[in-house]
C-alpha cells in the first residue's frame, strides 16, 4: 500500500530587488551566514550559538541555498571583496600605507 503525503514548509530565504538573498524576515544576507561558516569553519549548530536570533532552520535554508547557488554566490562574495580593497585603497593614507609596507618588509 503506498500512502502519498503532502508537505508544506515556508522557505527560509528572501531575494530583493537587486537580487540579494536575505534569511526571511531577518536583516541578515545568506553570504554573512556563509562567510562565518567559511571563516571560521564552523557548524550551523556553533553559527547558531554564535547568532541566537536566527533559527537552525534559518541556517541549514542559507546552507542549503549556498550550495544550490553555489558558483553565482562564490562570485558575489569576491565581487565584494574586490570592491572593498578597492574602496580601502582609495581611501587611505598613502604615508601611512608606505608605514605599513616597510614593517611587512621589515618582518
């Protein structure tokens, strides 16, 4: 006898206009949840000890959704990185960069 049942779940994940994946009804990106995992290495059980707030849940949704967008996701983030390097050399000191050059140099 086979018995079919129907699941019904509500997703975890919300895409804005500029096509940004956000964990729903929170103010939290799926990547920031990704990069804590990719960072620091760690669990959706410690991401979790580490933001109460979200839900398991919530985080195996930005895991799973990571995974399935997994090479448009890894492009966002080094976009982003880029971006900041970019903005971070823009805006700083030169004097102060050439410091910080010569005691890398020194070590």
């Amino acid at each position: 006898m086979l018995i079919v049942m129907t699941a019904i779940w509500a997703t975890q994940i919300e895409i804005d206009t500029r096509g940004v994946a956000w964990l729903a009804g929170t103010n939290v990106k799926v990547v920031e949840i990704i990069q804590d995992k990719l960072a620091h290495g760690w669990s959706p059980e410690e991401i979790h000890f580490q933001h109460p707030h979200l839900s398991l849940a919530q985080i195996h949704g930005a895991l799973t959704y990571y995974y399935e967008n997994l090479s448009e996701l890894n492009a966002q983030m080094a976009r982003t990185q880029q971006d900041a390097m970019a903005l971070a050399k823009e805006v700083s000191d030169p004097a102060f960069q050439q410091k910080l050059s010569d005691l890398k140099q020194a070590r």
